[in-house]
C-alpha cells in the first residue's frame, strides 16, 4: 500500500491510495447530496403544511361567523319555537329579546326555563334545536325540563299558570 503526500495551504494531507476510502467518500458526497436535497423538500413541504393551516383557520373562522349570525336572535326564529318565546315571554312581562340574553335574574330565567320547557313538551324540535333557538349549551335543556317539571310537583300556584299557558299554546 503507498501513500502520496500533499501540501495544501500549509495542511498535510496523508491520502493512501485505497480504492475503498476514494468510493467511501464517493458516496459519502452523494449522500449528503442526497440529504440537501431531502432537506429543500422537507422545507418546501413544511411551508405547504403551513399553508394549509392558515387556509383551515380562516376557514374556522369564517364558519364561526356565519353559525353566530345563524343564531343572532329572534328575528332569525319562526314557527312553534318562537310561538312559545312569545307566549310566554308576554305571560311572565319580559320581550324575547330578554328571554334569549345572558340575563340570570330570577323572574328571566324563570321565564327562559319555562319556555325551553314548553318547547320540549308541545313541539317535536329536539335538544338540539331548542338549545339553539335559545342559544345556549345543548345540557341547559334537560336540566330546565327537570327544574320546571319539580317546581309543578310542589307549587300548585306555578302549576296553575303554567296549566293556563299551556291550554293557550295547544292548537
């Protein structure tokens, strides 16, 4: 085996004459070829993912603008929900408008429970629908069924307005 040396800018270089260390090498260089290349398309491919992100979140967006102006209010609601919203919003001397708020006083979310109640019972909407009609979370429902069908049970006087308001939501 011979080796050759070489001077380069004042750096020894002791290269042996080794077919095998000269393919070695060969190859280690179109690896690493291979590797920048690797990395451009992974680049690439990260911006594309990137991309797509920001296309899906202005998408999101849109769509959480279009179902809040879905759900912006009464003047959106026709038929027997809001035949009941009416009723008994006129009944307890509050408007719609009150009834649909964040409002938690007593004599609103009675008013509120009492409807959501009466939606349940004399219309065929479901959870859903009536959940949406009030927006509010699909989970205040039953439990509004649950307050009212209680408050029934114990306080005749309740009962009784609640009778007389049902007599004038039947067809």
């Amino acid at each position: 085996m011979s080796t050759e040396v070489r001077t380069e800018a004042k750096i020894v270089v002791i290269w042996p004459d080794a077919p095998d260390l000269k393919t070695a090498l060969e190859e280690m260089s179109s690896s690493l070829g291979a590797l920048r290349e690797s990395r451009q398309r992974l680049a690439a491919a990260q911006a594309e993912v990137d991309t797509l992100r920001q296309q899906a979140r202005a998408a999101k967006s849109k769509v959480d603008r279009l179902m809040a102006d879905e759900l912006s209010g009464p003047a959106r609601l026709a038929g027997p929900l809001h035949d009941v919203m009416v009723a008994v919003a006129n009944k307890w001397g509050i408007t719609v408008e009150d009834m649909l708020a964040k409002d938690r006083r007593t004599r609103t979310a009675e008013a509120r429970q009492v409807a959501m109640y009466f939606c349940r019972r004399l219309t065929s909407a479901c959870i859903m629908e009536v959940a949406r009609a009030f927006q509010r979370d699909h989970g205040v429902i039953p439990y509004s069924v649950a307050v009212v069908t209680e408050r029934r049970k114990h306080e005749p006087q309740f009962n009784h307005t609640l009778k007389e308001l049902e007599m004038s939501l039947k067809p």
